[in-house]
C-alpha cells in the first residue's frame, strides 16, 4: 500500500515541476516517516543508494560524458566533416548527411541528448542554412538525430537501462555488451532511416550550390593528404571505442577510460585545441552534469527495491498480465504506455522496475525488450510537451517549437515503427549475439 503511496506522490511533485531526483527523495522519505520507520528506515533507503551507486556503469557513463565534452572542446568533429566534404561534397545531399551522422555520433558518446542537441545544433545547423538549406526540416532532423543517437552505444540509455534490469530481475539474465550489440542493429537501423529521408530531403532541397561548391574547393584544394592526415585522429576515436568494446578488448567502462584518454591526447597534444585548464573546466563541469543522472538512477534501483519490500512486485505483475494476456499484447501495450508517457516526462526509471518482471515472466527476450523500452525513452524527448529536445532546438534555428514539430513527428514514428517490428521479432537483431 505504502508503495502505491509512494507512486501516487511522485506523480503529482513532478508534474508541478520538482526536479526528478527531488520528487524521488521526498517520495522515498515520507512514507518512511509517516510509518515511523517501521516498514523501511532512513537507514534502508541509504544503504539503497549506496549498493545502487557502487557500479561500473556510473563510471561508465561519468566517463563518456567526459569524453564527449572533450571532443566537442577539442573540434574534432569539425575534422570529420571536412574529410567527407572533401569526398562526397559534390553530392547534393553530403554535408547534410555529414550533419545527421555528426549528430548520431555525439549522441553515441554523449550523457545527454538534450546536451548533444543544443551542442551540435549551434555548430552544425548555422552551416548547413550558410549552405542554403532548410532550417526548420534540418533543425528537426538535428534534434532526431541528437536524441537517437543515445540508443547507438556506448549509449547513456543502455548503461542506464541495465542498471535498472539488475536491479529489478537481478544478475545474469543479460550482460551490458549482449545489449550494446543488440541496440547497435536496432539504432543503426534507425539511423539509417534518418539518414534515407536526409537524402530523399535533398532531392528537392539541394542548398546553395554556388557556396557548396567553394567549400568544397577549399578543401581539395588544401588536397587530400593535408585533410586526412588532420582528421584522421579524430576518425580513430570511435574506431578504437567501438572496435574495443565489440572485440571485448575492453569493457565498458574501460573503453569509456580510453575514450577520455584518447580525446585529452589529441586536443592537447596533436591538435592543440584544448588549453590545460580548460581541459580540468571540461572535466568538473562533466562530473556536476552527471551527479544528477547518477542520483536519479540510484533512487531508480532502490524504487526497485521498495517494490520488493513492499511484496508489490508480484501483484504489479499480476496485474499487468491480466491486462495484456500474449506477450505480443504487453509488448505493444509496453510501447504504447512508454511512448505516451514520454509526452510528459522521462518515466524509465519508474516504468523498468516494473515492467521488465513480467517481460521476464512472458519469456520474453529481456535484452531486446530493454533495449526496445531505452530507444522509446530516448527519442521521447522529441515530443512536446515534455520534449525538451524541440524546447532546445528551436532557439539555435530561432523558429518556433511547433513548427519543428510537424517535422519530427513523422520521423519519430518511422523509429518507433522500427524499434517495435525488432521488438516483436527479435530474431531481426538477436543474430548478432
């Protein structure tokens, strides 16, 4: 009962606008207080915190966050666009493409895809409209892009996504790697749709040819050895990431370690874009952004640990299985309840430790079920009223949200369409396991 109490009063302190980790708090501590503590204590929910804190997967993503911070400071992504301009920058569609991936890959390494929005829509979006293209279709593409690439990993929505799976159905049901493989096929999928309608885009919307062509010209004339030898060090860093973790070279968090190394080495030393001290700002401004995320997802898996407590597990469980009686049905129900629930907040943290139990209990596939629940989270950010992707957009292209919006809606249901058919047959991606 304290449990649906507990329920009842987040809803309601996050819907008047306390922040997430606040609402946790004071919904963990007021019922402990109102039961004088004889349910659960003060002590309890701090020894939760603490066994949720202690994780491989917080360093993971402290880390990548880090690293993102330090390649955008460090302009290397400023060098892979001009590799592919230099290549491709006859096609009409290149520096748009060049944009969408640009896009995709600070989601991959980034903690936040609001963050990657704002930061790659204020480089690249003034760009591409210099480049005469659409600012409104482009600025909805940015914010697709942004958003989906945290299902592409070494992905914040995965790390998140499984500390919550330990927590609520316990160890050795799915390992991170076997779900960085499969969110690899299913957001690669995704972006390769973003990436179609880029091009079928710019079969009407070539830009402005005339400057096009002198960017261009100004790269090749630099001439291809000068371009590669000065992008090829920022095109080995997700070589060497990814290539790392998928080799299992490294685990997770150690490819993350890496990945710092790797990015600080070569905006120090190599490119010499990046001063010492800005690079310790960099690092301390990361660590204070991902204190939040790492709270919240440690009030996350004690929740989890409430339910359990409270002997609500099995009666959630019941419940929704009588509600949606295939699995076919909880699966849809599941995506449909998320993708609703996106409209106004970020519900993963509540939803898993409820939900992934009784995917359990249906057989169903608990690596492709959460990675299907972490790509609908991530791309919920895309729909108002909670879409704070549109919200952070729309001042860098300097249009107004709702007129981004009709642009993204139809791009936000081809990845929810894709996303559903690999949850509903997870073999599609399963192969690569």
């Amino acid at each position: 009962m304290l449990a649906l109490i507990f329920i009842l009063m987040l809803a309601p302190m996050l819907l008047m606008g306390l922040p997430m980790v606040a609402s946790y708090g004071l919904a963990f501590v007021i019922p402990s207080l109102a039961t004088g503590q004889s349910v659960f204590s003060l002590a309890d929910i701090v020894g939760w915190l603490c066994s949720a804190a202690a994780k491989d997967t917080y360093v993971a993503i402290a880390l990548f966050v880090i690293s993102g911070e330090l390649m955008s400071k460090g302009r290397l992504t400023e060098r892979i666009f001009n590799i592919f301009g230099y290549l491709f920058g006859n096609s009409r569609s290149c520096f748009p493409v060049v944009a969408v991936i640009t896009s995709l890959f600070y989601g991959m390494i980034s903690g936040s895809g609001i963050a990657v929005v704002a930061a790659v829509g204020c480089m690249v979006l003034p760009y591409l409209v210099e480049m005469g293209y659409d600012v409104v279709y482009f600025a909805a593409m940015l914010a697709c892009a942004g958003a989906l690439g945290q299902l592409i990993p070494p992905s914040s929505a995965i790390l998140q996504g499984f500390t919550i799976i330990e927590a609520s159905i316990g160890e050795g049901f799915t390992t991170l790697n076997d779900q960085f493989k499969v969110a690899m096929v299913i957001g690669l999928t995704c972006g390769a749709f973003l990436l179609l309608m880029t091009v079928l885009h710019c079969r009407k919307d070539a830009g402005d040819q005339e400057k096009i062509q002198a960017k261009v010209k100004e790269l090749r004339d630099m001439g291809f050895g000068k371009v590669f030898f000065d992008s090829v060090f920022a095109l080995l860093c997700p070589v060497i990431v990814l290539g790392g973790i998928f080799s299992s070279i490294f685990s997770t968090a150690e490819a993350a370690a890496v990945s710092v190394v790797y990015a600080a080495i070569v905006s120090l030393f190599i490119y010499k874009t990046v001063s010492p001290a800005e690079m310790w700002m960099t690092i301390r401004g990361s660590v204070k952004a991902v204190a939040k995320l790492a709270m919240l997802l440690a009030f996350a898996v004690s929740f989890a640990k409430l339910l359990g407590a409270f002997k609500l597990n099995d009666v959630v469980a019941a419940a929704v299985s009588s509600a949606f009686g295939t699995p076919t049905a909880f699966l849809l129900g599941s995506i449909a309840i998320m993708s609703i629930a996106m409209l106004f907040m970020n519900p993963g943290a509540i939803v898993g430790p409820i939900v992934n139990p009784v995917a359990q209990r249906f057989g169903i596939d608990i690596t492709v079920f959460a990675v299907s629940q972490a790509g609908i989270g991530a791309i919920g950010s895309l729909t108002p009223p909670f879409g704070m992707s549109l919200y952070v957009i729309a001042p860098v292209a300097n249009q107004d949200p709702m007129a981004i919006c009709k642009k993204v809606l139809p791009l936000w249901f081809g990845m929810t369409l894709i996303i559903t058919i690999f949850t509903l047959f997870p073999g599609l991606c399963t192969w690569v396991l």
